[in-house]
C-alpha cells in the first residue's frame, strides 16, 4: 500500500505513485467549456485494491473550480454532467426505489454535507398514490435518512441504516459524505462518485463498519466531496515542495547545498516522515478549511442535491426542482 | 368520546368533562414551594380509553409556569421531580439499555423539542470496555436517535424507529415529542410522560403507525410537552368564553338577553361547532405558539435532558452533567 | 381612527371601512397571469392619516398566494413586478447611494424577514475603486445594516440607524420588517411599501421612534410582511364570522333566533369586544403563524433581496444576482 | 519589528524573541488548582511598540485547557478570574455606561465569538426605571452591538460603532473578537484583554479602521480568544520544528548532515521563508481549526458573557446570572 497521507480519494492515492500499479484503470476526459476534469479510477482486483488502499470498484471524480464560486447556471451545468456520469456508474431499473442516506454530523460545518443534501431533496416514497397528477409515472420512490453520528447516536451508522433499509427494502443505496482531500486546492472542488461503497474510517466522522454491497445487501453509489485537508498532511505537503523548492535553486546555483539534509529527510521514508509531522503537530483534531466553508457547503449541497434529483425521478429537469420542493 | 378540541393531553380531556369516567382515576399532587403540580391520570380499561379518545395506561402530567423563565436552579429542581415521577412510571432495571427518540422536524421550531433533547443527552452505547474509569457502573446504555419526519424521510417514523430498535435491542424506547394543547397557558409550561407510548396524529407531525409496546416489541414512554395551540381551538375556546361572559352579564341585568342566540350555539353541538370554526379559519396549518418560541424550545430541552441524564444513568448528578457532555 | 385591531397593512385598515374616508385614495390594479393583486392607498393628508391611524404617504400593496410557493420562476416574476412598484414609489437617481435596514430579531423566526434580507443583499459601498470591471457603471453603492431589536442591544433600533446613517451619508434609506396583518390568509402572502417610514410599535418587536424622513434625514421607504396575526385579532375575528354565519342561518329559518345576543354583542363596540377578547386571551405574547414558517420566511427573504438587488444595482438583471453574491 | 507570522497574540509574540525587548515588561502568575496561567505584557513605550508589531498598552493572557472542555464549574472559575483582571486592567466607576461590541462574521463559525457574546448579555440600557425593584443599585447601563462584517455591511466596522457611541454616549467600549494565534495548542485555550484596542487587521476579518481610545473617544478594552491558526504558519512552524528534530538527530550522530541545508534555510530569513511557503500554499483563505469548533465557540461564548456580566453588573453574581437572561 502506499498511501501514507490522508486522502478519500482515489485520484490523489494514484497521483502519488510515480508510475501506474497492475490492476488500476485510469483515464481522463475534460470539458473546455466549463473547465471540468472527469477521471475515471477503476481498481480492478484484489491486487489494485491493496496497492491503492481502496476497495475494488469505479471511482468517478469530477473537478471544477466553479463548484466554489456562486454562479447557479454553472452549477446547473455540472449538476446535469454529475447526472450523465452517475448513470454511466450505475444503471437504475425505472420503478426502482432509492435510499439516500446523509452522513456525517450536522453540528459540524464542514461534515454537514450529506444532512444539507437530504434536505433538498425531492423525497417520494411516502406518497404512494398521492403523487399530483402531473408528476405520475415522472418520480421514482426515494427516500432519506441522515442517521447522524456515533459519537451523537451511540450507534454505529451503518447499524441505523440496515436497520432502515431491512424496514423500507430500497433497491439502492447513495451514501453522501464530506471526505478528507490531500491537496487544499481540492477542497470544495472535486465531487467523488464510487460503487465501492463508504469505507471505515473515512471522511470526518467515527464510521467503523462499511457501508457497501455486502453489509447493505442492495448496491451502494457513494457520493463525496473533500472538505478539509488534515492539517499533518498539509505541513508535510509543505515540506515536501518547500525541499523541492530549495533543491532546486541549490542545483541551479551549482553548489550542492542542502543535499545532505535532503538525503536524511528521504532516508525517513514516507511513513516516518508523517509519523514524525504528527508528533510535532499533536493534536490530531486540527484540519484545514477555508473561511467561507458556511457559504460553500451549502452550494455543494445545493449541486449533489440537483443531480440527484434530475437522476432519481425520470420526469424532472433541472429547472423542474424548484417548483417541487 | 369526549374530545372534540385537538389536545394531545390526558389532563385536558378530563378537563372537558363535567363528570367523572368510570375506567378512569385521577390524582394530583402540589408541590407549593415550587408551584409545581402533578396530576397523574390512569386510563384503566378499554371503556375509559374509549371515553378518553386515548389508548390505556398512566398519563403523569407536571405542570410549573416556573419552566418557561430563565431560572437554572428551579429548572434543576424541577428535572429531579421528573426523574422521581419517571422512575415511579416505569421500574428500570440497573443495567438497561434505552433508546431515546426525539421525534419532530428540527427546521419547525415549535416541533424540534425532541431533536433538541437528543443533541444534550449523555449517549454511551457505543463506548463499550472504553467507558472512563471514575464513570464505570454509573451509567446505562443509551443511545439517540432523531428519525426526522415522514415529509423529509419519505419513511414513517415508526418504521424507521423499528429497523433501528430491531439491530440495537434497547430494553426501552423513551419517545420525545412536541404536543398540541388546549389552553395557550399550558404551552411551554406542562410536560406529560406516558407508559401508553405515542400515537398517530399526535403533536404537529404526520405520524400514522403508532410508536408503543405492541409495535416496537419493548416498553415506550412518551415525553412530551405542549408547543403549540391549534389556531381553530383557540377561537373556539375564546368564543365559549366569549359567550359565557356575555351571558353571565346578561343574566345579573335580569334581561334574559342572548339566551336564544346561546341555544342556537349549544344546540350545535361541540363536534358540529368546531367543524363550523375550522371552516371559517380555512388554512388549517396556522397555530398559536408564543414570540420567544425558539428560547423556550431550548430551555424546555435542557430540563428533559437532564430528566433523561439522571434517570438512565444512576451514578451521574444533575451536578455532574455538564462534565460529560 | 377606525382601527381597532392590530395591523400594519393600510390595505386592511380599508378594508375595515365601510365607505370611503376623505383624504384617502385606493386604486386596484390585477395581474391574471400571476394571479398579483396590487392596491395602492394614498393617505394625502392629516385628517386621512388621523383616521387610517397611519402618517400620511403612499402604500403599496401586493398579494399573491405565490410568493408562499416554492417556483423560483414565479418568485423572479414577483420581484420584477415589485422591482417596477418601487420605482413609481420613489424615483431613486443613478448615482444615489442606499443604506438597507433589516429591522427585526433574528432569532424569532417570524420576525427575522429583515436581518434573512440583508444577508442576500449585493452590497458594494465598500469596493469603492475595487469594483470588477465588467460592473463598473452597473452598482449603486449599497450598503446592509442588521441592528437587532431593543431587548437585545438596550439601544433604540432608530438611535443604531440614525448613528450609522450620519457617518455613512445615504441618500435613502430601506427599511425591511415583518409586520401583523389581521386575516391569516395574508401571512406570508402579501408584500407592502411605503414611503410613510416605519411606525412605532409595528411588527413584532419594540420600537418606539420611528424610522422616517423627519427622523433620519433622508427619505425612508418601508418594505413590510406580515408573517403572524396577532391571536387575540384571530379569535375576534372567528367570533364575528361565527356570529354571521348564525345570524344568516337563523334570518333564512325566519326564527329571529340570535338576535337579542347580536345586539349585546354589538352595544359593545369593536374596541370593547376587542379589550374583551384580549381580557380573556390574557397571554399577549402569542400569535398565530404557519408551521411551515421557517421555510416561508426564507422564501420571502429571496424575493425581497432579489427585488433589492435588481431595483439599487441599475446594470444587474435577476439573473445575474447569483453571479455576485 | 520581528513578528513575521500571523498571531494576535501580544504573548506569542514576546515567545519569538530570543531576549527581552526594551520597553515591554512581562510578569506571570500561574493558578496551580485551575491550572490556569496569567501573564501580563506591558509594551511601555513606542519603542516597544515598534518592536512588538503592536500599539502601547497592557495586555492580559490567560491560559488554560480547562476552556475547551465542558465542565461549567471551572468554566464558572475561570470567568472569575477574568472578571478580577479585567477590574485591574480597567477601573469602572459604579455608574458608567458600557456599550460591548461583538466583531466579527456570526456565519463564519470561528469567527462568530463576538456575536455569540452579544447575546448572552443581561443588556440594560433601555430598561431606564424600569430595573426590576430587586437589581435596582445593581446594574450598570450596558448595551451591545453585533456590528457584523464590512463584507456583509458594506460600511467599516469601526464607522459603525462611531456612529452608535456618538448617538449612545458610553463611558467605556468593550470589543470582542475571535483571534489567530500561532499555535494551535493556543486555539480556544487562551483569552487576551486588552486597553490598547482592536488593532486594523485583526482575527479572520477585514477591518482596517483601528478601533481605540483615539478613534472612539472613550476607553475601548479589547477581548479577544483565537480560534484559529493561519495555515502558512502551521506549516512554517511544523518546518522548523522538523529542521530542528532532524539537526539534534544528525548532531548526536556525530555526521553533521544536514547542516548545509539549514545554512540555506536559517540564511532565507523568518521573512523570506514565511513568503516562500505562503507561495507554496497558494490559497490564502485557509486555515486551521479544530473539529468540534462550533461546540468550542459556544463554551467560550458563555465564559466571555458571563464574565462581563459579572463584571459590569455589580450586584449580580456568576450564580444570578441565569436568573436574569
């Protein structure tokens, strides 16, 4: 394995290696238009599985700096390109029923992503044939839970939802999660989609048990977005370009200098070089965010919400969901 | 049955009633340096549920206008009576384990008691050996959940509740929710718990499926506190008193005046009279609730949860619980 | 005076009338297409103000029950149409620089119109020179305060605004409030504005001093919503209604039944039946508002901003708002 | 003027300083029981001033874990301490006035600590004659201002206070404020007060109008907690501190590794090295926090509120306070 840094996302675990691993897939398309970058990761056995510290399985990852900005047109725009790629990810039978489910604490800003989309959601299953008229035969069943976390429930999470979905019987399963990115310029930035499911551990929370296809017995879609960087991971990034950086002009210069400390600092390898960063910074529970978070997740929000709405109900279009909600 | 006026309190139905039930006792207590009362109301048989228009068991209501004021101390004092009545509702053996549900909307105001309570309760299910060592033997098992409401989840709630109480076993289900009164002066003054679980249509939501024994498979108790008044039972009991007043003054002036328009009214009937008011105040979802609403819910939430903090958990002290949480 | 009961809606004060006052003009326009029903009343002078109960100026009144919706599309219509009204109400020159005020106290949903407004305000007074250069020419210099209510600062609100108002020398000043109406299907549904200023102890809170010309300086218009009646004005008017109906229903049976009643009811005078009412609702603190009000409040706060932002900023059209805020 | 990184923190930047500085006296005493430690900086002199990056004044520190943790009673202590301090920092006389400013952005959770102040204060200055009989002599004329953000407002912070203190003519002005700190051991664990202002600049916003005794015309003593660290210094001081481990590793092996490297660095400069990472961490809008931040904020609020009203009311005891809020 050789992730060594704090990253929910494929992507970056793959920009780390200097050349590609047997068993991973990657490819790239990218939409001038709206300067959006869509990687498809795919990790195809247990081999790429254990090199990329990740489960089998595609992993679709959108990036865009406009996600951050507050246009409501692009954000439209990348909501119906979410929606192609999450069809492509996963093929949805039509009078098939769908349970979101909201992860993460609603309490914490910036882990509050999956409570925010589930409340924009157009939610369905409850209606059963009280569905308006004009909107019959236009809507799937969804339904949505935000469970909240353990350390609020004294449940493990995804105890609440088997709980729910042995109950409610939904045909699949979209986690939505805030995740952890390496790179700050990442945050807020970069939507993830999978159907590897969510893994222990991940994103901010305290979540032990995964959420996927074996533990849920229907499919699992996880949906993410990197909001925080941890803040070891952000020092030891420094670190490394800050050596790269005086390298460089120590070699320009011709003279050698700092090669020694070089050759010490790479001796420590990876891991005990982050081992050593979070000695230094000991207090595990610092990340780094940007001031506007607030604002920012509630956007973030605002685009998961529409993709998923245009992509669960057949019959409504991006411009539709304002008028159902 | 009685009831005509939409009130979610035992103690209110008895009100309305000149005479006594047969299947029903009542009993009340004062506590006058406090001036707190306690009225317990036992529904006996299926002839008193019948009269009651509420299903059979103990209905435990405290009423002090003392809840609504800022006073730390007396809502203190006023949690250790709680606790006391809590424990004589229902026997709890010493290693329980108990399920709090905050039933209601969050982003309702006067329906988010029961999220509110579940975000300041002591939760330690998920703590396991972890547990603190000057802690150990103090404390149940509890854990917390706010299922949210049929309209954002698309799920009953007691669906929800059941998947949830299926994988965690809890020995009990205490359920808290925000109620509808009769009397404006009984909001955020009264609280009533209950052995006879929550039922459908209860309080601001749209619950259907009830929450009780018989569902959920374990003991429920129901906590609940009146929030609001219904717009329509406001009138009605504005022009009751309204039209007493008027008659009272009509009869010491010996002129007899009003008597036939009072007989037009009574021979409505209380059921027709009510429906004739709901169809003048046509928008059914208006209610009566007081300005400092939001500031009420808050401090009606710390009196429950500390109720709950010091009921479950046998070595912990209201004095204790801010350590803790 | 003719008002008895509390509203802040020249529109209703009217409507009490059973002919016409001097010194008041009303005329009426309708949209069909959007169902917008707009009054425009003219108190012209003293003696009209003196029986309104209201200063002399122009208030503008629009109803629709669209703007409770949830369309988007709709509300933009809205704001346009609201946009044009104020225009006619105050003609505001190009370079004139505007100081917005959101009376009212966050923390009281129903009473947090004002603060929700300023917060989706495109406020520029500050960029001076910083202004992008594709909005050059476009913004007026538009500046947002907040001020809280009395109970919160110990400062009269009209102190806070005149202070700010002489460092920061607008040229107008806009003041948004959420004001009382007296019939429950105009909560939430209809938007009035004045260029009269705001009238001590309107809406909610409590003001004394009003917010007005002779006080600030500069011409003030006033942008109000009812978003509550008052409970005591509910129950008075169920009363009246119910009274009419019965009367109607006795005179068709050609009984005559009520009308000795009718008559004492009506000796008393509306002021002595309203001092009954509120006698006998002795809690003056309630009032009856939506459930879903949270969620209207902040429907209504993006119609007001939206038409705020389009009416100060010359170059910037309904769909650019989002763009720049 | 050594202070190359971001800190508020007049303690933090006497711990850069390898010796003394002429013109600033430091004393420290240490609460062993509380394990609370209070040190006092005296910048005596412009000299010292120029040299600590910060206006002549006294500058109180206290610090202590005990703050981030949720036990009341020590919360309860420490705001008695602060209220002793505050007295030496500042003498009031019995009957002055006092207007409390909260700086700082309430939707910006780390930066919403002046705000949430503002609303746990027993505020006085409206009630005139109308004290409770039983705080009468008890109370000073207190009032509070959340000025919000120049962002948000449009207009400088500074202008608005001016303009209120002009029209509400206190006696002292009273400011708080989150702050940055350089460590993020410091973060929600230290409380500075200040008589020497809020200087431009400060904390997450962007306030440039100093606000002082100069500018408003009467004492202005600044409270301030930090509640962040900027991310450049996080990872400047994570760099360092690496340099360092690694130095004292080569040196006790005897090989002199890495000392030309440290030549390179050590010779860049505090200056030159801080600008170097801050190019590496492009985004300047990062920072870090730590996880349950907005849980923090809440505590800190209640120890700040709770110690001016202690300290302003002088009849009114820590254990009063809840009674009159």
């Amino acid at each position: 394995m050789i992730m060594n840094f704090r990253t929910d996302l494929a992507l970056e675990v793959c920009e780390d290696s200097p050349d590609e691993f047997s068993g991973v897939e990657i490819s790239t398309e990218e939409d001038d238009e709206l300067g959006v970058r869509v990687t498809w990761v795919e990790i195809q056995n247990e081999d790429g599985a254990a090199r990329m510290g990740k489960p089998v399985g595609n992993y679709v990852t959108l990036e865009s700096g406009a996600m951050k900005d507050g246009d409501p047109d692009t954000h439209d725009e990348i909501a119906k390109i979410l929606a192609r790629k999450l069809a492509r990810l996963h093929d949805l039978p039509k009078d098939a029923s769908v349970l979101v489910v909201g992860l993460g604490n609603r309490f914490v800003t910036p882990d509050a992503l999956g409570p925010k989309v589930c409340e924009k959601l157009l939610v369905t299953r409850h209606l059963g044939d009280d569905v308006p008229e004009d909107l019959r035969g236009k809507l799937r069943g969804v339904s949505a839970l935000s469970p909240g976390v353990m350390g609020i429930t004294g449940i493990e999470t995804a105890e609440i939802i088997k709980g729910v979905a042995e109950k409610t019987a939904p045909d699949l399963i979209i986690a939505i999660d805030a995740l952890a990115a390496r790179k700050t310029s990442r945050i807020n930035a970069t939507i993830q989609m999978s159907d590897a499911g969510v893994n222990p551990g991940a994103g901010l929370g305290n979540r032990r048990m995964p959420i996927n296809r074996e533990t849920m017995g229907v499919p699992v879609i996880a949906i993410g977005v990197p909001t925080v960087v941890d803040a070891a991971t952000l020092a030891n990034d420094a670190l490394d370009k800050m050596i790269a950086a005086i390298l460089e002009a120590a070699e320009s210069d011709d003279t050698g200098g700092g090669s020694n400390f070089y050759e010490v600092l790479h001796s420590l390898g990876d891991e005990e070089r982050y081992s050593l960063i979070t000695q230094i910074l000991t207090d595990e529970n610092m990340f780094v965010t940007p001031k506007d978070v607030d604002a920012v997740i509630s956007r973030l929000a605002n685009i998961l919400a529409n993709t998923l709405n245009i992509s669960l109900h057949p019959g409504i279009t991006a411009e539709d969901v304002g008028r159902y909600i």
